[in-house]
C-alpha cells in the first residue's frame, strides 16, 4: 500500500465554500474531486477517480464564468 500525506493549499474562503456546496451537491468528498483533478493534470488516464467529461466542462464554464462577472464589474465602474 502507498504511503499518504496531505497536501494543504490556500484558498479564497468564498472559493472554498462554493467548492464545498458543489461537493455536497454532487455527492463527493474533496479528496476524491482533487485527486481526480491531479491525476488528470498529471496524464494518469487508468485512475479510478479521474474527473468525467461532464464535470471537466462544468468547471470550464464556471471559469468564462467568473471571467465575465470580472469584466462586468470592471465595465461598471
């Protein structure tokens, strides 16, 4: 069995607590989200946890998403 050690990261809290609605709402844990995305950036395409397509576009969308919300806000003042 491979030893596990924890990764600690900083993150905006509003960011964290968005990201721990979608987790409650899609039903996973944090871990499982991250390494799917790790394993994903890393090229690791046989992980049980890989992230699916669907969530892959989410996560894409939400990021033109919070660019726009940028810019408008730029627009407007």
């Amino acid at each position: 069995m491979a030893i596990e050690t924890r990764l600690t990261i900083r993150i905006e809290e509003e960011k964290r607590k968005a990201f721990q609605d979608k987790l409650k709402e899609d039903g996973k844990t944090a871990t499982e989200v991250l390494i799917g995305f790790i394993d994903q950036y890393l090229g690791l395409s046989n992980s049980a946890l890989k992230v699916d397509k669907v969530t892959q576009i989410e996560l894409r969308l939400q990021k033109v998403e919070e660019i726009l919300e940028q810019h408008l806000g730029e627009l407007a003042a």
